[in-house]
C-alpha cells in the first residue's frame, strides 16, 4: 500500500521549502563530519533516520551510521536493514545487548517482564538499548539522532546542537525543527526506501513488543509502550535535561 501525502508533492512553495530544509540539513552533516570527526548517526531505521541516512550518503558519507539491535525488532525492520546496506553499499554497525547482562536480565524478570512494571520495562531498555548505545559513542566526537521537536512534549524544546553530558560528547538533532510531513516529502521525493509498517499505522517504531499501531488522529508516540502513563515514555537513549515544556 503506498502512504498517501496529505499535500501536493509538486505544490512549488511547499518543494521550495523543502529545498531549503534539506540543503540546511545536509550543510549541518557536511560540517559535523569536517569538526567531529569521528561522528555517527544512530539509525533505528524509522523514517527520519532513512531521511537523514540518505542525506549523509549524498552528502556527507564520512558520518558513519549503527544500529542497535535489542533482538526484539520487527521482522519488517530487518527486511529494510539488508535491503538498504544493499541499495547504498552502507556498512551499518549493529550493537546487541551484552549475553550475560540480557542472560541475567531475563532470568530475574522474565522474558516480557517489561509488561509488568515500568521498573522492569526501564531495566529491559538499559540493558538492550542504552548500555550498547555507550559502546556505539565509545571514542566518537559527536553523535546523530533523528529527533524532532514535534514528535512528544518531552521533546518540545529540543536543541539541533546539545551537549550529551552523560555520554560526554556533542549530539545533533538535524531534523528537530522538520515537520512528520517535511520528513514524508523527502522519502518520496528522493524514492528512500522505508519500514513497511510505516504503511500500517505505525508512525513511531521500536521493538515489537513494546509498539503497537495508532488510529488516525492518536499522538505519534501513542504506539509505545501503550500500557504506561504517556508523558515518561522515553526509553534512557535521549535523557529529557529539563526540554520538557512547563506545565
Ligand atoms: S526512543 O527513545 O523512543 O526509542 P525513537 O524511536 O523516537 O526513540 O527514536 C529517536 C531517535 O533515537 C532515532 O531517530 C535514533 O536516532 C535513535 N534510536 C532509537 N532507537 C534506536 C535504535 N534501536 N538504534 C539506534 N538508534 C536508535
Ligand atoms: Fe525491552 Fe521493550 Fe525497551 Fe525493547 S522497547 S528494550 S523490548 S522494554
């Protein structure tokens, strides 16, 4: 099924404005790869890291792009990391939680325990996301992510350039101030292959168990981790740091 745009792709105010997001975007990589080499772009393969992977393969391939794979991800998601190493010769570095602490994990919560406590659900999420993500920035200068502002109040107030204080090196948000339709535009402008689910209701992908579908209408993030309060439902790889907006 193909998604449908909700504005005319050819609409020249709407290409002209793409136009100028982009060519900001891609100066941003081009002199993040010049300033901090070693720099990397952490890819969950949702569409605004397929937006800024094809943006750094055009423009600013010494940006080198990892994964973190928590074993719990969608067969529809590893469908499109072997068909995009394929389509743009890209080494993608994949990470996996360390055996003995995901061994001991499991042992002492079960293997879906993250159902059953928000204590158990952050303890899966350390284990399988962040403690490889401190691996992934081990030894690099700066750090990309495919955050946007509009994607959740906590990241309301979302910086392009901050300083990662618990990892201890620069982090940019080259798509914080993109719209989900400036994000839509390029992938079919540019033909970026995507995640199938995207095409099934599922605007924010993470792990299969922990992501469900949304109804037209529903908040982006209303899909994960559906059974807990929205408004924590952050997984420990982007610490708020006091962005979230007043109450
Ligand atoms: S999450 O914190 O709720 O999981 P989200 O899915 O919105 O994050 O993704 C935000 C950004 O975090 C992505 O654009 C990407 O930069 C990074 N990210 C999230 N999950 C992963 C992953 N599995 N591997 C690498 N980066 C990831
Ligand atoms: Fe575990 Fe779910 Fe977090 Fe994935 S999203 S690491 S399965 S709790």
């Amino acid at each position: 099924m193909k998604r449908e745009l909700p504005f005319d792709i050819n609409d020249p105010h709407r290409r002209a404005e793409l136009a100028r997001k982009v060519d900001a975007a891609a100066e941003l990589l081009s002199d993040i790869a010049r300033r901090f080499e070693p720099a990397a772009l952490a890819s969950s393969l949702g569409a605004e890291d397929m937006v800024l992977t094809d943006i750094i393969c055009r423009r600013a391939p010494a940006i080198g792009i990892f994964t973190l794979d928590t074993g719990r991800l969608h067969a529809e998601t590893y469908r499109l990391l072997q068909q995009i190493t394929e389509r743009y010769d890209l080494r993608i570095r994949v990470l996996y939680p360390s055996s003995d602490a995901l061994e001991r994990l499991v042992a002492e919560r079960g293997i879906n325990g993250f159902f059953n406590s928000v204590a158990n659900r952050r303890a899966c999420c350390e284990v399988r996301k962040v403690e490889p993500l401190r691996r992934a920035l081990a030894g690099k200068r700066a750090w990309l992510t495919g955050l946007r502002r509009a994607q959740a109040a906590t990241r309301a107030n979302l910086p392009l350039r901050e300083y990662d204080a618990a990892n201890g090196l620069e982090k940019f948000n080259p798509l914080a101030e993109w719209s989900e339709q400036d994000v839509w535009a390029y992938i079919h402008a540019f033909g970026v292959p995507y995640n199938a689910l995207h095409d099934r209701g599922f605007p924010s992908i993470g792990c299969e168990p922990c992501t469900r579908a949304v109804t037209p209408g529903e908040d982006v993030r209303a899909g994960r981790w559906w059974w807990e309060e929205p408004g924590g439902k952050e997984c420990g790889l982007h610490p708020a740091k006091g962005r979230q907006r007043a109450a």
